[in-house]
C-alpha cells in the first residue's frame, strides 16, 4: 500500500504537462516528497502490529544484522517487502494508462559523470 499510493501519486505529478520539462518544477517535488511521506505514514501507522513498521528490505537486513529481529524474520520480511513492491508497481501499470512515470533522473544539465 505504501508503495501504491507514492507511485500513483508520482506518476500523477510526471504526466506530460504537469510541469516544464526544462526548468525544476519546486512544486511538482515537494507533491511527489509529500506523497511519499503521508504514504509512509499512513501506512506505518496502519502495519506497525504486523510489521514493526518496517517497508524497506534494507532496514529489515540492517535489523537482522544487529539481532534485533531474528534472521528468518527479516528474509520473510523482506521478500514480502520486495514482492509488495513489484505487485504496486504493476497496479499502477494497469490502472493508469501510459508508460510508468516514476524512475528517477538527471535535469537541468547535470551531466552522468555530476550525477
């Protein structure tokens, strides 16, 4: 769910002509960073019984690494993290029309090598 809503949210925000593709658009960021917080949020707010509020395979390693959660627990953990995240991306596939918009990438003449 965490994930669902950012990327619907995001790829809202990327369609064509929600913003100037030459110049930062400081409002169309500050959506899609407010997305993803209230997403994450709600969220927590919502699964921290469940999951202890974990939604990031990263974290659930880090968990495990230091023995707060047993190792079991963080591969059960993170494969359903990783699953969520594919099975969000998908839906948003199928419910919006178009190519995903929600990958990350250079502007405002940033060259790879700055990046």
């Amino acid at each position: 769910m965490f994930l669902f809503m950012a990327f619907g949210a995001t790829n809202i925000a990327n369609l064509p002509g929600a913003s100037s593709p030459a110049l930062i658009d400081t409002s169309n960021l500050m959506f899609i960073a407010l997305a993803f917080g209230l997403s994450l949020i709600v969220n927590v707010w919502i699964f921290f019984r469940v999951s202890g509020g974990l939604f990031n395979p990263a974290v659930s390693l880090a968990l495990a690494l230091a023995q707060v959660i047993t190792p079991l627990r963080a591969v059960l953990l993170s494969v359903s993290q990783i699953l969520g995240g594919m099975t969000a991306a998908a839906l948003i596939q199928c419910l919006i029309p178009g190519p995903l918009r929600v990958s990350t990438r250079l502007g405002g003449g940033i060259s790879v090598v700055q990046g």
